[in-house]
C-alpha cells in the first residue's frame, strides 16, 4: 500500500468507526470494532475488517445490518472526507482475534502438560 492510502485507510478507520458508534441506530449490530482497513492503491475499494463481541449468531446479524448500511455509511463518509470519489466499501469478518485466543489456549494446555 501506497503512503497516501496508507493515510487514506487510517482516515476511514477512525470515521467509519465514529459513524458506525454514533450515527447508525441499529440495536442488531451489537458491540463492533474496526479492526483493519485496507484500501487499493487507486483508492477505490476499501475492505473493512470488523470484530463483533458475543455469539456466532450476533456476528451474523452484524455483518447484515453493516451490508444493508453501506450505502448510508458511504455517504457519511463522503459528508466527512474532503475526497472527489468516496472508496465502495466492503465488510468482512475479523477472525483473527478468536484464533489468537484459540492458539493461546493450545499453547495453555501444553504448558500445563509438562
């Protein structure tokens, strides 16, 4: 990633993050964080890595509300971002967490077998 859409991402981290907190009233998203953004070189796609606390079930009705939501958290951005074309944004899940735990555990129970 370019310098600029290394700059561009952090931008649209902290704004979709803001908006997502206290602009979207969905009581289904749940407790979401903005774990990563990663933005093409062209800045015309931005993938928006997310985390949800909670059940597979609450993650599931997340990621629905922020796809149903894209449209409308784009044009907030837009409202915020002094850009000529806003990036499309597209949500994916964030595992990462729950396999740093699970290999943390791993690593637990092998120490705990010596």
């Amino acid at each position: 990633m370019s310098m600029k859409a290394e700059k561009v991402a952090g931008i649209i981290q902290k704004e979709i993050s803001e908006i997502i907190h206290f602009s979207l009233k969905n009581p289904k998203l749940g407790f979401v964080t903005i774990t990563d953004v990663r933005i093409t070189n062209d800045l015309s796609i931005a993938k928006i890595y997310v985390s949800f606390l909670g059940q597979q079930a609450r993650k599931d009705a997340g990621m629905k509300v922020l796809e149903k939501s894209k449209g409308f958290l784009r044009t907030e951005l837009a409202k915020r971002m002094q850009m000529r074309k806003v990036p499309e944004l597209i949500f994916l899940h964030d595992d990462s967490l729950e396999k740093g735990n699970k290999i943390e555990q791993i690593l637990q129970g092998l120490h705990q077998g010596k």
